[in-house]
C-alpha cells in the first residue's frame, strides 16, 4: 500500500491522524484512561483525597528523566553484592 499512495494521499492520512490518532499515542491513552480508573476506584480517600488524573499515567517518552535518589546505604550495597558473589561462585566464598 505504502508503494501505491499518493503525496496527497498521505498528507491526509496525517492530517486525520491529527484529529483522531490511531498510532501508539491512542494506545497509551486509552491504556492511561483504565489505569486512572482502577487507581481512583482504589484510592485511599484519607490519604489521597485529590483524584488521580489521566495525565499521572500517560507515558512521556520525550520527557527528561530525573534520576532517582538512592535510599541504599553503602552496608547494604556491599551486602547486595556479597550475596550475588556468594550466588555466582563455585565455592560460596567472596575471598
């Protein structure tokens, strides 16, 4: 099809998709619109008492993304690693 289509053709198949999407975008928000009922249905009321909105769960791929501050402290760190060496060696040492 994409072969046989024509420059006018094209341009409005993207002018409709402007109108009414029908790529992935459509997808997230009709996927964000389920979310953002089953989280408002469950909600605490007392501890979240503003109703969640479709735009918590709608996924920004080009948004910038903030990294996260670690809660680890470095003792847990070093015992998160131990564990995995002691998993990963033959003997079950990390020496």
């Amino acid at each position: 099809m994409l072969r046989s289509i024509t420059w006018t053709d094209f341009l409005g198949w993207l002018a409709y998709s402007e109108l009414e999407p029908f790529d992935e975008r459509r997808a997230d928000y009709r996927t964000a619109s389920v979310v953002t009922m089953l989280a408002n249905v469950n909600r605490d009321t007392k501890k979240r008492p503003t109703a969640y909105k479709l735009d918590d769960f709608v996924i920004e791929f080009d948004a910038p993304v903030k990294p996260r501050e670690r809660k680890q402290s470095l003792e847990i760190q070093k015992g998160i690693l131990v564990a995995i060496a002691q998993a990963y060696s033959a003997k079950g040492t990390t020496e």
